[in-house]
C-alpha cells in the first residue's frame, strides 16, 4: 500500500507566475483535500474533491482552483501568484467526505516559495 | 464556526519529563478530534484520534490524549518524553464536509 506522495518538493516562482503541484491519493482512497500551512501556522483548508468534482472549499480566492483525475490523483493551480502564497502545500486522501469516523492521511507537502 | 486553541505557541521539556500540551476546540455537535505531529520541513503524522466511545485514547510512540466534553479540551499527554519528541504538535477537529480545522500548533522542544 502507498501513501499519500505530493510532487515537487519544493519550487521557487515569481510573482504573478502560475504553478501546479500535485498529488497521488493512498491506494483506496477517493477523497483528496489540499491545505495551506503558512509559515509558523496550522494548516488552513483550500478545498476538497471527490469523484473528480469539487466538495467544499475554504476562504481562498478563484485563482486557487483543482481538479481531480479518474485515478483520484488531484492538481492544485495557482494563478496570478503572490508573494503571501508562499507557503508549504499539503495533500491528504480520505476515504468518502463524511467526517463520522474519516481520517486524513498527508502527504509531505510542496514547498512553495513566490519571489 | 468550528475553531482549534492551543494556548502554547511553545514548551520546552526535559527528557524524560513528563508532557501535557493544551487543545480547546469548539464545535456544535460531536466533535472528532485528532493529534498530528509535524517535524521539520514534513507533512503531518497522525498520533490518535478521538471518535467515540472511551475518552482517554492510545495513540502511536506513546502519546494518549483524554477527551473531556465539560471542558471542550482534548490534551495530548506523554509520561515520558524522549529527544526523538522534539516536533509541532497539531490538534485538529473534524468538521462538516470532512475537512479539518487545524489550531496553530505547539512547538515542543527537548532538552538533554
């Protein structure tokens, strides 16, 4: 069984660029969420997808979009990047969206870096 | 809306020391509650979760956590810290939709 696995590591970009990172779910699992994790805070939540369709989402602006893949893999895009975007990306799968008894699991994250 | 405290931004223990580290959430219904663990420049390791049932709960690498309704708190707990420890501790609850609402974490340090 793998987990979850979150590529590239790390990228460096520069203001007003646009980026993707993406995501590989555990085996199983058909839920992916991607989180924001600021430096010196908890993580914040972007959004959910679920069979390939959005499932919620946090207070993060359009230019924050994703997409989900029949394989449950998952991309997040970043359009018009600023500097506050900046931040390590993290992935975690789940298996349904109901949170009764649902748990996350991570990936390592993408550390972005916006010059 | 559903929100995560940890009063301690950091703690410094000695090994071996006994550790409590603080979790206060709010949230409507019955809460699920989760530790996670982050060392440096890594995603989030889960420690224990709480869904139901027994209020003090096991986790991994020798970490409990006791749910407690009457306070809103969920304390992560370790009776004896070793340098291995030293992370940010993360407690989270889970809300509707199945996402998490993460506090701003504690960071732990070890001293020999």
């Amino acid at each position: 069984e793998t987990g979850v696995t979150q590529s590239p590591t790390h990228l460096i970009k520069t203001r007003g660029q646009q980026v993707t990172l993406r995501c590989s779910s555990q085996s199983g699992h058909n839920t992916v969420s991607w989180y924001q994790q600021a430096l010196g805070q908890g993580p914040q939540f972007i959004f959910q997808y679920y069979r390939e369709e959005e499932n919620g989402r946090g207070n993060f602006p359009p230019r924050f979009s994703g997409l989900q893949f029949p394989n449950y893999s998952s991309e997040l895009n970043v359009n018009a990047l600023e500097l506050d975007d900046s931040a390590l990306y993290l992935c975690a799968s789940s298996s349904g969206t109901s949170e009764r008894k649902n748990i996350q699991y991570f990936g390592a994250g993408t550390r972005l870096s916006v010059l | 809306a559903q929100s995560v405290t940890q009063p301690d931004i950091h703690i410094t223990v000695s090994e071996g020391a006994s550790l409590e580290l603080r979790c206060n959430y709010s949230y409507g219904a019955t809460p699920y509650l989760f530790w996670y663990v982050q060392s440096p420049g890594q995603g989030l390791q889960l420690l224990l979760k709480y869904f139901s049932g027994d209020t003090l709960v096991q986790g991994i690498k020798g970490f409990e956590a006791e749910f407690k309704r009457s306070q809103s708190s969920f304390n992560l707990r370790k009776p004896s810290v070793h340098w291995s420890d030293a992370a940010e501790y993360f407690c989270a609850v889970g809300a509707r939709g199945n996402k998490l609402v993460f506090g701003a974490g504690t960071i732990l340090r070890v001293k020999s």
